[in-house]
C-alpha cells in the first residue's frame, strides 16, 4: 500500500485495510460550531474482525488465512451498496429520546494525561514495517488503516464496555480471563445481535460509546490515511474491537461545505465528493464495509439538522441556546452515504390538506417490528428490511418533509411540494417497496454544485429546479428517487462502475416522471423519445470534447472489483477535476437500458427489473451481475445474440459511441414532437433572413413548445452563424426566456454570448450567480469570444461568487479566467 500518494493524482486512493477488519457501527458525537467553521467531537468505532472468537492458531500464517477467509465472507455477504439504508421500520413516535444519549468530554482513566496528540509516540510506527498487507505475522503490531483527510486528530483510545452496567449479558464464555478478549467478545455479540433486536443494540452502542477510555494507542496520519496500533496486539482479532476518536474538522476539508443560504444565513453541508466523507470523520470508504451508525449533532438553538437518518429528529432543549438532535440507521450501508446539513431550514409544508393527501399520511405509517413478517427471501446479512414488511411493500408514499431557507417557501409551494407524492406513488408503481421509511429534501444553496444528490433518507436539490414550470424539478426529483433503489439500496461493489447508478437514475426518470403526469403510453413514448434525441445530441458532444479514457464505464475491465490483500484500492479518475462536469456514465448507461428495454419490450424489462431489485437490494454488485441475471430470465428468442461479453465490448469497455447505438440513432425516425420542433427552426430561419423592411405582423405564428423542446429549438439555433439582434428579442418574447427553467436559460445564454446581444447581458449575469450548478460552461463561452466586455462581464460574475462557489468549481473557472 503507498502511503506516499501524490492528492493531484487523477485516482483516489481507498487505504483502509477491510479484509482484516470491519467498522460495524458508527456513533458519532459532534459539535458544530459556525463562528470557527469547525465540526468537533468524538466517534466512536465497533469493530469485528470476523473471527468468532474461535481458540486463536498456534501458527500465525494458519490464523492470517483464516482472517482472509472471513474478509472474503464479509464481501460477499456485505451488502448493500453504495448507498442506502433501508428504513427499517421505526415506530413514528420513536425518538432517540429512547436511548442513551452520548455522553460528552468523559474522562481518560488510562492514567495518562492526555495533553499530547500522540506525535511523539506514532513516530515510532513505520506505515510500511506495520502495513496490513505484510499480514501481520512474526512480531510486528497489527495496523489499523481507516480513511481519513483534512481532519486533526487528538487522541484515540480503547473503550472500556466492559464497564458498561448490564453488559454481562453480553460476555457468553464466562472462562474469558483476558480483559481485551473480554472486552471484543462483549463487541462482538453486540454487533451480530438478531434484526429483531435492534432498539436494544442501538441503545447499547449509545452506552457503550460513553464507557471510560482504557488506555491510549498510537496513531499517525497522511494525506489520505490514519493509522493505529495498540503495541502487543499482532493481528485483527487482537486489537481492540471498541475505539474513540476524538477529532476536529478544518474549515477548507474538502467533505464539508461552509457557506451561506439564500437568505444570507450561515449553513454547513456535507457533499461526499469527490473524496466522500473521510474529511467529516475517520471511517473506512470501500463499498465492501457496509455499517450502521447513530449521532448526537448540537448546534445553536436557531439551527435545523438534517440527517441520513431513519427517523425525522427532532431538537432536545439543552442549555439556553443550543440543542441536540440525535438520528440512526439500522440497515448496513457504506460510511460515504451518511450525509449532513445544518442551517436555518425552515419546513416547508403544503397551504392546503387535501383528502388524497390524508390518505397517503393514513398508507404511510411507520410499523413497529411486530408488523415484520418474510415476503421471500433476502440476499443480504441480517437487518430490519423493509422487503420483509407487509405495510411497507404497499407503502405508495412514504412520509416525506421540504426544507428551505424561508425565502424560497412560495417556490417550494408552488412547485416542489405538489410533486413529491405524485413522484413517489410513480417509482413504487414502477420498481415496488421504497427501500427507505422516509424522505427529507432540502433545497441547498446557489454553491451547490449539481442539481440533486441523493442519500438515505435525504434529498439534495439545486435551487435552480425551482425555476420555470414544473418540468425541471419534476424530472431531476425522479432522478434522485430512483437512486433510492440504484445507487443506495443497490450499490456498485467497484465505484468505477458509476453507470450503475446514474445510468440506471437516468433511464427510470423518464419512466417516474410519465407514470407521475399520468401520460397516455403513445404521449409518454413521445416525450421519451424527445429526452433521447437531447441526450443523443449531449453524448455526441462529450465524445467530441472529452479524454477517450474517461470515456469508458469500465475502466478496470477483467479487473473491476478486485482490491489489495489488505482491502484497498482505488477509485479510477476519482481526483480528475474534469470527472465533475463529465455525463458520459449517465448518457451511455443510459442508452444502454433503453436499448435493452427496447429489444425485450418494456413489459418484460420492468417485469425483470422488480425482480433484480427484489433480490439485489442490500447487497453490492458489479455489472455482470445485472447483465447475467437479465439475459437468464428473458426468452432465448428475445436475446438476439446478446451476450455479457457483448454488452462489455460494444457498452462498457470501449470509448466512444457504442456501434449499437449509432446504428439505432441512424435508422430511427424522428418522432413527432422533433418534427415540430424542425418546423420552428425553419420559421425562425425566414424570420432571420427576413429584411427589416419587410417585415410585417403575423408572418409567422409560433406553436406552444414544451421545456425540452424549447431547448431542441435553442440548440438548433445555436447552430446558425448569425441571428440578428432583433430576432434575438422576437425570440425572447415569444417563449418569455427569462421565466424559463434553468435548462431552457441555460441555451438561452449561450445565444446571449454567442451573438453578443447586450440588451440580455443580465440573464447571463443572473444565471451566473443563481445557477452555479450549472454555469461553468459559460464562464469558458465568455472567455473563449475574446471580447472585452463579455470577460469583463466573467469576471465580475466571478468576484461576486467565488468566495461562496463550490471550490471545486471556483478553481475550474479560475483557471478559464486568469
């Protein structure tokens, strides 16, 4: 494992050492304080090594072979994915109130002072003598490596849960006369306790993360890692099982967002991109170590904190002017899902209850566990899953919040609220049980880098959804919806394999959006058929305009999935800057889902589709699992020479437009909604051509253009050389561009820039500032014209926002700027 990884290197490195030992469960007890830009406390970590505490080997090869055994069953049985937590099934009264709340600053009685960081003692450990990948044999002290960067580090140590009162029922050997063997046994019981116990876990997780320290261990840190070693524990099963951190953030940690709202209010949120959540806290990043966690978050009375997190939280009065919110999750899910976002949200609700509302409310009751019964069989270790819950297999909309700076309420209102449960009733008719009990959505602010993400149990949404009619918001809502199911209850096992997630995020919004407008299928078909040719249009473009080798969906190849001996790997163009502003993921995985839809029929792909949902979900998986599942339920005569192999070498392993696709775009007829859109084109062509003179009222009358043809029409016209100044206005006019959503604005500046129309310079200056997600692309228009008041305009755009952009973004268009 190199230690020395250079962080300007396109790959990101995922060091922990999974195969010898697993976070199990995560509590987390934090203070976020907003005058320093600080996240501060301590995490608590339950490890099992997978050893069952069997009579340790006297041959330590025999006992390391045993541990990689175990790693294997870990990965194999760990399921979940990149992303989800299943919402198991809380009561709706359950607060963490029902728990032990974590105890904050208990004293070291290791008899140790705890003044220093460990520097001078983690000094003595050499990371290549202890690294995990030696095994660990002869005398060397076994390594811990967990993820970690941007943090500071101040103390780790053993957590005595022994100590913990009531926790003998926990040590089943009552021949245990080693204190640690004592103590990780206790751990290990704890971490393997039945589904059906889960409120008692979690409260003894919250009981155990307040137990007394034992004594120190020595730790160092790197760029990308943090290790510890207690001296004497020579492998896994040795080393302590029940570990405290005690950490801080730093305010530029590439995890952590500090910034402002809307309404000019402090805010911090949490992105998990490009290097996931190793700068919030110490965790382990490879997708294979699946965890539960639970926090305690404080912040100032005025603030809200939202949470991935089975229940909605809701704020304990501590002393005067702060207060304690408290989350859990009881499904096991990689620690780059946990997301968190704290500011002065206000909960946005509908002005009108209407009976359809009441009963959704009335279908979407949490059950408690006594409603658990098995329907089938599930694929994945032990949790309260929702699949197996009667109520919640016919749950069409799950309880469901908005939050928002309060100046966007009426925005919220008129536009985002109406359409959550439509959206939802859409996805469970299409894929069934919504993997997650609840839903948060959060409208982040004007930095937010992309128009949605999606977590458990919380949505993240671009203000610029907002804008124009419903479309947009409708459309990127079902986006992130459907990665409740790809992307979160289904995750890639290799997190090169992104279109495991996006493409199949792009493919079923269309489907979510027809269902939730309640389109005729001949409609629905044909508004399909429109988003195809835009994308079609995009793909050709980034295949024009971008590295042929982040051009391919599996980079690794014969060798996706595979990891180091002690579990690490790395994350194929994870660092690039250009990967951000990339869409190749999404538009091929795209077009290869509709074009294997197509050939087998909607009917049997989505009949399939449920079912590869119903025995994937919780568990991880590469693209040959999906591909060999597919091609084994649909009929020989439907296959039409499909193969995996063919799939990966015409879809997957190859850049540039698969032969297949090329050849389908080629003889497929345009449909009639393109078609209208081609007779506007040629109307507004003659309006251009059209001498001023001549020019006379009614010439041509313009029919009604829905979003996305409205963007087909700007692209088009985008095409031409020159388009006068004053069909430029008409053109203004007659589809009131300003008013528009954000993806009609988008080519509407671009036709600003292009032909120098300075009546409109504002819409651009406005799109620049409100649509950071996306914007970056006209910085570089403006630039590229060499035109002195179009990169004066950039620049200005730029002084007004850069201290609040996306650093990500910030540093791409610094670049373009100067």
């Amino acid at each position: 494992m190199d230690i020395n990884l250079d962080p300007s290197r396109d790959d990101l490195p995922l060091m922990a050492n999974t195969s010898h030992i697993l976070v199990k469960h995560y509590v987390l007890d934090l203070d976020v304080d907003f005058e320093s830009q600080i996240i501060e406390g301590t995490i608590v970590l339950f490890f099992d090594s997978g050893n069952k505490f069997r009579k340790k080997s006297s041959s330590t090869e025999e006992t390391c072979r045993s541990e990689s055994n175990e790693a294997c069953k870990f990965r194999m049985l760990e399921p979940c994915h990149i992303s989800v937590t299943d919402t198991r099934t809380s009561s709706s009264k359950m607060g963490y109130n029902d728990f032990t709340v974590c105890g904050k600053g208990e004293k070291d009685t290791s008899g140790k002072d705890g003044n220093h960081d460990n520097w001078e003692l983690a000094s003595e450990i050499s990371s290549s003598k202890y690294c995990c990948d030696t095994g660990n044999h002869g005398s060397e002290d076994f390594l811990l490596v967990l993820d970690c960067c941007d943090l500071s580090v101040l103390k780790v140590e053993e957590v005595d849960v022994a100590t913990v009162p009531g926790i003998e029922k926990f040590t089943r050997s009552p021949k245990l006369t080693v204190v640690s063997e004592l103590r990780n046994q206790i751990v290990h019981e704890l971490v393997t306790l039945p589904a059906d116990r889960w409120r008692e876990q979690l409260d003894c997780y919250a009981r155990c993360s307040q137990a007394p320290g034992c004594g120190e261990l020595l730790f160092d840190t790197d760029t990308w890692s943090l290790q510890i070693r207690k001296t004497g524990a020579q492998t896994a099963p040795d080393f302590p099982h029940a570990i405290r951190i005690q950490y801080r953030t730093k305010p530029q940690g590439r995890s952590v967002t500090w910034t402002s709202d809307q309404s000019g209010r402090p805010c911090v949120y949490t992105m998990g991109s490009p290097i996931n959540n190793r700068a919030l806290f110490p965790c382990q990043e490879p997708p294979v170590a699946m965890s539960t966690w639970q926090a305690t978050v404080r912040a100032a009375a005025s603030f809200v904190v939202l949470m991935s997190g089975e229940n909605s939280a809701k704020p304990t009065q501590l002393r005067e002017g702060y207060s304690s919110w408290h989350y859990y999750v009881t499904m096991p899910m990689p620690a780059s899902t946990l997301t968190i976002a704290v500011g002065s949200w206000t909960e946005m609700k509908p002005e009108t209850c209407s009976s359809n509302d009441l009963a959704a409310a009335r279908r979407s009751f949490s059950p408690s566990e006594a409603d658990f019964r098995c329907i089938g069989v599930c694929g994945h270790v032990e949790y309260p899953c929702r699949f197996q819950n009667a109520s919640a297999t016919t749950q069409e909309i799950i309880p469901h919040r908005v939050f928002a700076p309060m100046c966007l309420k009426g925005a919220c209102q008129e536009t985002l609220l109406r359409l959550i449960p439509p959206c939802l009733s859409a996805a469970h008719s299409v894929l069934g049980t919504h993997p997650f009990s609840r839903l948060d959505v959060l409208i982040v602010p004007a930095n937010f880098p992309s128009l949605g993400m999606a977590s458990p149990h919380i949505i993240f949404l671009s203000q610029s959804t907002l804008t124009g009619r419903s479309h947009l918001c409708g459309t990127r809502l079902c986006h992130e919806i459907a990665h409740s199911w790809f992307g979160l209850a289904i995750g890639a096992r290799d997190w090169t394999e992104e279109w495991l997630s996006e493409g199949f995020a792009t493919h079923l919004e269309d489907v979510f959006w027809a269902k939730a407008q309640q389109l005729a299928p001949s409609e629905a078909e044909e508004q399909q058929e429109l988003r195809a040719v835009l994308r079609w249009r995009r793909l050709q473009d980034e295949v024009r305009n971008s590295p042929e080798e982040m051009q391919v969906l599996r980079p690794n190849k014969e060798k996706t999935g595979h990891v180091s001996d002690s579990g690490s790997s790395l994350i194929k163009h994870g660092l690039n800057p250009e990967k951000v502003f990339m869409q190749v993921h999404y538009l091929k995985g795209y077009f290869l889902l509709r074009f294997l839809a197509r050939k087998l029929g909607d009917d049997t792909y989505f009949s399939f589709l449920r079912k590869f949902v119903h025995t994937f979900h919780g568990q991880l998986i590469l693209s040959q699992d999906f591909l060999q599942m597919l091609l084994e339920n649909i009929p020989e005569e439907k296959r039409l020479e499909l193969s995996v192999e063919s799939i990966f070498r015409d879809w997957l392993e190859s850049s540039g437009i698969p032969q297949p696709l090329q050849t389908e775009r080629q003889a497929g007829a345009e449909c009639v909604l393109v078609r209208q859109v081609g007779v506007e084109v040629a109307k507004w062509n003659r309006v251009n051509r059209r001498p001023r003179k001549r020019k006379r009222k009614g010439t041509e009358v313009f029919e009604k253009l829905l979003p996305d043809q409205l963007v087909l029409l700007l692209e088009h016209l985008l095409e031409q050389k020159t388009l006068n100044p004053r069909t430029l206005q008409s053109l203004e006019r007659t589809y009131h561009l300003p008013q528009q959503d954000a993806e009609v604005r988008h080519r509407w500046c671009e036709l600003i820039v292009k032909h120098k129309y300075t009546k409109a310079y504002k819409n651009v200056e406005r799109f620049l500032q409100e649509d950071q997600a996306m914007g970056i692309y006209l910085y570089g228009e403006l630039m590229v014209s060499e035109d002195a008041r179009q990169q004066q305009l950039a620049r200005s755009c730029f002084e007004l926002t850069k201290e609040q952009m996306d650093r990500c973004s910030a540093q791409v268009v610094a670049e373009m700027l100067f």
